[in-house]
C-alpha cells in the first residue's frame, strides 16, 4: 500500500507576515458578510507563518485572533472565540452546554478535557418514559428531561488554568461586546430558525429569535443579546463558579422545572459538577501518532479505528470520489460503528476496552471481513476480549454543534468540539443563552431489543456517549493536524474521511474538508446529496449497498503544518472563516 504522508517541518526562522487572499485581508478588516467571507477562504489555500484561528464563524475568528494580538495564547484565543460563537451560532453550542477539548503544549505535551454534561442525581432508568410509553425522540429533545448539567465553562476554566496567558476577564470582552451593539443575522442563522418552529413555543425562544409577527429575523437584522452580555460579566468577574452557584443557578433550575415535560435539574448537580482531565487517547499509525478524546467519547477512537482498518485495504490507491473509495471507506464505518454502539460509553460506569478495540491484531481481524466487491450490509460488533458480550443501542445523535482550531507562535495548539446537542439544544432560554438536550445522547429505552441493558443508557451523574471528534496527529512528539468537526454521530465520517484525505491520497487541509462526503454509520451508505459521488450510486447497490442520498452539513476545520507554513481547511459548507498571522 501507498503512502503519500510528507514529513511536516515548520522553521523556527519563519518570518512574520499576514499571508491571506488580499480579499480575505479586506473582509477581515470590516464588519463581515458571513457568507461572502466563506466563499472567499475557500477559493485558496490559506497558508501563515505565525499564528492560525479556525472557526465556524468569521466574528468568531476575529475575536480569537484579536486575543493572539494582545499576547494572548491559543487557549486564550479558543476561550475568547468559544464565547463568541455561543452568541453567533446559538444553535451549536454555548456556555449552556458541554465539549471536548485538547491542547498541545511543547513543554508538557498533549492533554485533554472532558466537559461532558452530565445526567442530575434524581434520575432514573426511565427518565424518557412518558405515561408508560418511550417517548418520541422529539418530545425528548425539546423538553426539560434533556437537560444535563452543563459542563463547558468548567472545562474551559481548567484549560485556562493549565495554558492560559492573559487574564480571565480580558478574554470575555470580545463576546461582550458583539453581545450589546448586536451582530448582523446570518443567511444561515435565519434559515436554522425557520426550520425549527419549536421556538414559538417557548416565551424566551420566541421572543429573542422571532418578530412580532413570529417570523424570523430577516438576514441582516442586527441581533442584540443584552442578557448574554450581562452574563458574560458576571463570568468575567467571578470565574465559572458564578454559573455553577447563585442567582444564575437558580435561574437554569427554575426553567428546566418550569418546561411542560419538566426536567429534574437541582442545584447540587450544578454546584457538585468538576470538569475533568483526561490521558489523551491515541494510537500509532504508520510513522504517526492519532490522538483524541478518550471515552464516554467514540469519536477518536472510531476514527482511529476505521484508519487502522483501512490501512489494510487498497483505498489509498483509489481515486477520492470513486466506487472503490467509497466501497472500502464505507466497510470500515459500518465495522467501527457496530463497536462503538456495543462498547463505548462513560467509562466511570462501565469497562470500555479501548486498547482492545484498537490492537493491530483486532483491526486486521476487522478488515479481513471487508469482501472487494460486496457489501457486508450490517456489520455486527467484534469481540475485542475473549469473554465480551454486546447489546445494540443505535440512538440517534443530532448534527448541531461546532469546532475550532487554534495555534499560536509558541507552539501551543487547541483542537475544541463543544456542542448543546440539536439544533437550539432544548429551546429552553435563560438570560440570553440556550440550556443543552445532551441527555437525548443516551438510549432512550435502557434495554435492547432482546432485554440487554445498553452500556449507555441513563444513571445519575453520568456523562453521555458523544460522536464530538477534536483530534491531533503528531509526529515525533509534535503537531502536524489539529482537526475536528461537529455533524453528529456523522462526525466520525467527517473526521476520518479528511484525515484519509490528508495522509492517503496527499490532498491539502482544504482540498480535504471540501471532499464531497459518503461513508456508513452501519445502515445504508450514504452520499451527500448534490455532489458528483451521487452518480456512483448505481455501481454501489450493484454491490450490495443500500444508497441513501442527504445533505451532510459538516463544519469540519484544520489546521496542517507543512514546509510553507501553516495551512487552513476550512469547510465549505458553513460561514467560516481562517485568519492568521
């Protein structure tokens, strides 16, 4: 097999330049069409020498870069940008929900951060169970049983803590400010409104997001959030404790109790919440080291997975787009996944066997199921350890979340997926900020199908299982790739997909994002709809798949070192935006 991997130098002599598209500088500079912004990154290659800021959103971007030219660190950068996009992009993510966070530090190394929200002590098993009925999974998640308690800021705190260089505060003022003069209401923003009209049905919701006709804000239309403003600087002042404690507190406990389908939130679950820090996991991979989130996340270790599978296949030698690609990429989705619904969960309450699910020996067993031309269908999971057993849980896990990359001149990287679950989280509004439904991560029903209790299924105080895939590749101890994306359980895909990109078929970071998307999650093989790969749907069901064609709204974002410097992918498909020094 080939690979097409070169060796990732940057110099230490590089010299300080901006090194953007000149139109890229100008919309940088001014107040940004989001849109417009988008499609101009994308006609380049991004390529700085210094300093680089990924984000799904160009204010978001301006605001961590802002950070770095004040002296700031990557994290700092992260933190300052992180606060933005919760106001921007308030139906991803949010200091009302949680993430994964890793940060890379010459001095210390890798290290990562778990700020899973986690399930209120007063829980039960049959927490989704609604006059004696599972509930439908849109009553789940739109309601006040969704509800874990938020652990974002906590993590962000400790990352803070560990690899910060301005002052807590300062890095609040770019989101405080965008909060009162207000940002303009983004083609994208507005069309995520008009798809959920759950909004009208909550007071806050619909009196922030909609008119007084109840129509959306018109694109355009400056958006002012007062309340996140005078949130953010009770945070500013008194650090995440303020969330955690208090009048804030009461307020989020109040609303969760208050929903139609009341939630169990208390204010102990909040004031007991600790973020955590976590052994990065990581895998050795040809002269490489892929490294990620360790559980209750399955998004690092199913994308090491499906590349440890696929490197024993012939993928590399196929063209990007074609039926062969497509074929192997997808056997190794369906294989990866069919172990990650039976074993993944939060590992403070169940044995998760990680290392077993990534020996070399188990992956060249797994990929020796992959027949060339034909499909397998359903995969079924593996047996990692000799006495292992698995009950199946294929709860689904919805596409609304975001992810950044950072990395500044001193060698200090961040790779950050944060998310409040679906689109709007649990449209539960409290002074100006969106409360997660993360809690609909779990099985809804404990059991499966043949009565096994699902590894994943709802105790008190556990983290959910999350797809949220933040990873670096390294090599010889440093950073080549820092990557993420947020899409759901489709994270996994994204993530692998442009990794495989990057290291078998010697595609830049942005050729990479911009591939268009196909893969399995262990049902049909899907294509993203309105892209070339949809015409190699009848060669595939020729082969035993069942083709589903559907939109893949990815957000997939890196940044890449290589001997010119440092390379953006930013992903197509959303208003992002790179900028660097």
């Amino acid at each position: 097999m080939r690979l097409h991997w070169k060796p990732a130098l940057l110099s230490a002599a590089l010299t300080l330049a901006l090194v953007l598209p000149a139109h890229a500088r100008e919309a940088a500079s001014q107040h940004l069409n989001p849109e417009t912004a988008s499609r101009a990154v994308q006609r380049d290659k991004l390529v700085t020498q210094k300093s680089m800021v990924v984000t799904a959103n160009p204010l978001a971007t301006q605001a961590g870069l802002r950070i770095l030219d004040q002296g700031g660190s990557a994290v700092d950068a992260a933190i300052a940008a992180q606060l933005v996009l919760g106001l921007v992009e308030p139906q991803s993510s949010g200091i009302g929900g949680g993430g994964f966070l890793l940060m890379f530090q010459p001095k210390t190394g890798l290290m990562s951060y778990d700020g899973r929200e986690t399930v209120p002590a007063a829980s039960s098993l049959d927490r989704f169970e609604l006059d004696g009925q599972t509930m439908s999974f849109k009553q789940a998640v739109n309601s006040g049983r969704s509800v874990g308690v938020p652990g974002l800021l906590r993590a962000l705190e400790l990352m803070h803590k560990d690899g910060g260089v301005l002052p807590w505060a300062n890095l609040f003022d770019p989101a405080i400010e965008l909060a009162e003069v207000g940002f303009e209401v983004s083609p994208r923003l507005n069309t995520l409104i008009a798809d959920n009209p759950e909004l009208a049905d909550k007071a806050a919701t619909r009196a922030y997001f909609l008119d007084e006709q109840g129509r959306p804000w018109p694109v355009g239309h400056r958006l002012q959030n007062k309340e996140y403003a005078q949130v953010l600087r009770l945070l500013a002042r008194q650090g995440a404790q303020a969330f955690y404690q208090g009048e804030l507190a009461q307020d989020m406990v109040a609303a969760v109790a208050a929903d139609p389908i009341a939630g169990d939130l208390a204010e102990s679950d909040l004031k007991q919440y600790r973020a955590l820090r976590r052994e990065p996991l990581c895998m050795d991979w040809q002269q490489l080291a892929l490294c990620g989130m360790a559980p209750p996340s399955s998004g690092a270790i199913s994308v090491m997975q499906m590349l440890g599978i696929l490197q024993h296949t012939p993928i590399a030698d196929a063209e990007p787009q074609s039926v062969e690609a497509i074929h192997y990429f997808s056997e190794a989705g369906r294989l990866a996944f069919a172990d990650r619904d039976a074993w993944v969960a939060d590992p403070a309450f169940v044995s998760v066997p990680q290392q077993a699910l990534l020996a070399p020996a188990y992956l060249k067993s797994r990929a020796a199921l992959i027949q060339p031309d034909r499909s397998m269908g359903h995969a079924q999971p593996g047996k990692p350890l000799a006495d292992s057993q698995a009950a199946s849980d294929n709860t689904p896990e919805l596409p609304s979340t975001t992810h950044l990359s950072v990395a500044d001149a001193q060698g200090q990287v961040v790779s950050m997926t944060t998310s409040i679950e679906s689109a709007f989280g649990s449209k539960i509004m409290v002074r100006g900020f969106l409360l997660n439904n993360q809690l609909t991560d779990f099985a809804l029903s404990p059991e499966d199908e043949m009565g096994r209790l699902s590894v994943n299924r709802v105790e008190p105080g556990k983290r959910p299982r999350s797809s949220m895939a933040p990873m670096m590749v390294l090599q010889q101890g440093r950073p080549v790739i820092a990557l993420g994306s947020p899409g759901g359980s489709a994270i996994i895909p994204y993530v692998a997909q442009a990794l495989t990109g990057m290291l078998m078929w010697d595609l830049d970071a942005q050729q990479a994002v911009s591939l268009p998307h196909y893969g399995s999650r262990n049902w049909a093989t899907e294509l993203e709809a309105g892209t070339a790969v949809t015409t190699q749907a009848q060669a595939l069901r020729a082969m035993g798949h069942e083709v589903r064609e559907q939109p893949f709204p990815s957000g997939t974002h890196v940044i890449r070192w290589t001997q010119e410097g440092l390379e953006a992918g930013v992903d197509p498909r959303r208003e992002g935006l790179a900028l660097g020094q």
